[in-house]
C-alpha cells in the first residue's frame, strides 16, 4: 500500500495539489488535503463540473455538509462505485479515501499522465487550469446574442472586456525604513486611500497595479544593471552611489533651469522694450538682444556709440529706455503681489479645511467614546440577561420530570437539615467548653481586681492593672439560639 500512496501522491501533485513533502502515506492526509485533491481532480477530469467547486473547505458545519454533498455527487456523476457521500470526505477512512483517488486517478486525461514527469507546483497548476478553461469555451458552439443563456452569455459576451487604461497609484512603502520621514508615515497610516479609492474607474484597477508592478521591476532590473556596470567601479556604496548620482541629477536640472530663464529673458527683452531700446543695443552690436556680441575692447564699444550717433538722439533714446523699464519692473512687481495674494488664499482656506477636519474628528472621537460606553452597557445587559435565561432554561429543562425532581430536592434539603442538627450539637459541645473557661477567667480577672483595690487603699500608690483578654464567642449558630 505504500507503494500505491506514493503513486497516488504523485499523481496528486501533478493535478496542481499542495501536498507537504513530510505526507508519505494516505493515513497522514487531513480532511482539508483530502477536498483539495478531489477537487484539484475533478477539475482535470472535467472542468466544466470542478470549475464550480472550491478546493478550500469552508469553516462551517453547514457548509462543509454541502460542500461534501456536492463533492459524493460529482463523483457519483463520474460513475464512481460504492456509496459515496458526504461522511466519505469529512469523516473519512483510509481505505474509502484510497479506493476513492485511485478511481479519480484512472479518470485522469492521458496526457496528464504521461506528464508525470514534469515539475509541480502553482504555476504549472494554475497553467493547466488556464489552458483546460480555455478548451472548454473553445469547444462550446457560438449562438447567437438572441438566444444566449446565462452563462453562454457570460462566456461568449465582450460586455466585461475593457480597454488596457493605466493610471498611477500612491503606494505606501515598507514604514520600518528609517528614511522615512515620520509624517509620510503619518500620512500612509491615516490619510491615504485604499488602491481602489484612487481611481474614477474600477475598470482599470488591473491596468494600474499591472503597470505600477512593471514599473517597479524595471526600476529594480535597472538599478541593478547600474549598480553592477558603474556603482561597483567606484567603490562606494549604494547610498553614496546614489546620493552622489542625485546630487549630479540636480546640478544639471538647475543648468537647464538656468539656461531656459537666460534664454526667455533674452527672447521677451526686445519684446518689451521700445524700438529706441533696440536701436540703442544695436549700438552695443546686439542683434535682437540677445544675439552675438561682436568682439571688440571696452574703449572700441564706446567709441562707437558716442561717434556713431548723435548725443541729443542718444540721450532721448536712453530716457525712454528709462521710464519703459520702471513701468516693467512695477507690472512683474504687481503680478508677483497678485501671485501672493492667490497663494495665501488657497493657503487659508486649506488651513479652514484642515481646521474644520479637525473638529469632525473630534466630534467623531466623541460619538465613537459614546457608542463604546453604550455598547458595554449593552453587553453587561445582554449578560445578565443571559445568566437569567440560563437559570430560567435550567428550571424549564427540569419542568419535564417534576415529581422526581421534587423527591431529589426535598432529599438535599433532609441532608442539608441533618447536617445543619449535626453542626449544630457539635457547636453546642464547644460552646459549653468556652462558656466554663470564660467563667473561670472572669472569676480570676474579678479577684485579681478584688486584691488590687484592697492594696491601693493600704499602700496609696498608683496601681496599673494587666487586662486578662476575654474570648467573645458568639452565642447563635445559624438562627438557633
């Protein structure tokens, strides 16, 4: 038999079931592994009729009695002999089990078994149930859209089919980084929405996380590509490594910057400026303000603005130029106060925003203390309630046999009276016994003061006296006096 379950175990692994490598015999399987390789071979042997089973059997009673059910009918479908049924699964024996798989293994496909061979595990699995589900809606006959069923309709409509629309996902990293700032932590905790409150669409849930994990795996193949051509050449360590490559990256966007305001503050100055501006750096050799400089000493470039022009046209040129550019430093100075004051609008009705969060979240800490202390008192009435319903289903559980439950109590009660009359003359035996030594102590603390006073008045003289203790004992037991 062992022999047998090896090949069984075999077989079963193939057929996409996770069977631990320390199961060596049929006699170690569980009722859980036992659904799951009935199940894994049903969908095999006929996918049509496993597809709509689960090889996860549920926690429930009723639904594992209906998950069995449903399993002892497929299996009866297949034409399995024997009295098949629910008990067979989960209260199962050994060699029902066994006779069981060897009928689903002998019902397996032939070119399942012929790849035997072939490695298992999920993707294999999950593989052949692709491909299996593949040939089953390929050999199903087109019908028309008038005539589909249901499921005809499930599997032939392009209803559910959508278009490949990627969006991009905020996703919080691992928080036990310790380069991450305490409020993004904050902020990953709290504030960010769930992958599927990001987007307008839930349509492209799948495009999104599929482009965001490719993303990330091209990221990762990359950095890995970098680091093994140019990190490792120059010795140092991935952090300066990439501290050093971020620190390039932002001198040359500040180059580029830089270059780009140069390049628009050239091209809007003759814009801007009069004509006579213009001409006036023409006199300086700039073509378009921005142009080539013609090369030439400081002296040649004065010489030939002062000869070449006439000084009261130069002079009128440069006085224009003079109350044009005021007017332009005052326009940028007005819109960069409208700028401003745009900002700090938006800068305060954020903060009447978070102001007004705040309070909500406050009011709802409150609400939420209250509902909590209702909810324990309610819990405290549902158990008193409880303790009485038990106490009351108890009384009504024994109303059925009154007599002899009468004739029981009023037994318990005979034996408490005798053993409350037997206490009770065990008392009265100690009882005597301390009211005589009590009498005798008292005698003895009477004389004891008899003599003390004799001898205060012959003597005169203070006296202190030792209080003998007293033992009180009580005088009634249990209501008898």
């Amino acid at each position: 038999m062992e022999e047998v379950d090896r090949i069984l175990i075999h077989t079963l692994r193939t057929c996409g079931t996770e069977v631990p490598e320390d199961v060596q015999s049929l006699r170690h399987f569980s009722t859980e592994l036992i659904v799951e390789a009935v199940v894994r071979c049903l969908r095999v042997i006929n996918p049509s009729l496993g597809a709509s089973l689960n090889h996860i059997l549920p926690p429930g009673m009723s639904a594992r009695f209906r998950m069995g059910t449903s399993l002892a009918q497929a299996c009866q479908d297949l034409g399995c002999p024997g009295d098949i049924g629910y008990q067979t699964f989960l209260y199962s024996s050994e060699p029902d089990i066994r006779a069981l798989l060897i009928f689903l293994a002998e019902k397996l496909p032939r070119d399942s078994r012929e790849d035997a061979h072939q490695p298992a595990g999920k993707s294999a699995a999950l593989q052949r149930e692709i491909a299996a589900k593949i040939r089953h809606q390929l050999s199903l006959p087109w019908v028309p859209p008038p005539c589909r069923t249901v499921t005809v309709q499930r599997a032939q409509s392009s209803c559910r089919l959508h278009r490949f629309h990627a969006q991009s996902l905020t996703l919080a990293r691992d928080s036990s980084v310790t380069s991450v700032p305490a409020e993004t932590r904050e902020y990953w905790a709290r504030y960010l929405p769930v992958v599927t409150a990001q987007l307008p669409l839930a349509s492209s849930l799948a495009a999104s996380l599929l482009e965001r994990n490719v993303s990330d795996l091209s990221a990762v193949q990359e950095w890995e590509a970098e680091w093994k051509s140019q990190g490792l050449s120059s010795r140092l360590s991935p952090e300066d490594y990439r501290r050093r490559k971020r620190q390039r990256l932002h001198k040359r966007i500040q180059d580029q910057l830089r270059q780009c305001d140069q390049r628009l503050s050239e091209s809007r100055a003759p814009a801007a400026t009069s004509q006579d501006l213009v001409e006036m750096l023409k006199a300086f050799n700039v073509e378009g303000g921005g142009a080539d400089q013609t090369k030439g000493s400081r002296f040649t470039h004065t010489q030939r603005f002062t000869y070449q022009q006439d000084p009261q046209t130069l002079t009128e040129q440069m006085q224009r130029a003079a109350e044009i550019l005021p007017k332009k430093d005052m326009q940028d100075a007005d819109a960069e106060q409208q700028e401003l004051a745009t900002l700090q609008e938006q800068i305060d009705r954020s903060e009447q925003e978070i102001q007004g969060l705040r309070q909500s979240t406050k009011l709802l800490h409150l609400t939420l203390t209250q509902v909590e202390g209702e909810v324990s008192e309610k819990r405290q009435q549902c158990e008193e309630k409880e303790n009485l319903i038990r106490v009351k289903k108890r009384a009504v559980e024994l109303l059925p046999d009154a007599d002899n439950n009468l004739a029981k109590l009023q037994a318990l009660v005979d034996s408490s009276a005798l053993r409350m009359v037997n206490l009770v003359g065990q008392w009265e035996s100690h009882r005597v016994r301390l009211l005589e030594d009590y009498r005798q102590l008292r005698a003895v603390h009477q004389e004891r003061e008899v003599r003390g006073k004799r001898w205060q008045g012959d003597r005169d003289v203070p006296v202190i006296f030792w209080e003998t203790p007293v033992l009180c004992v009580p005088l009634t037991c249990s209501g008898i006096h």
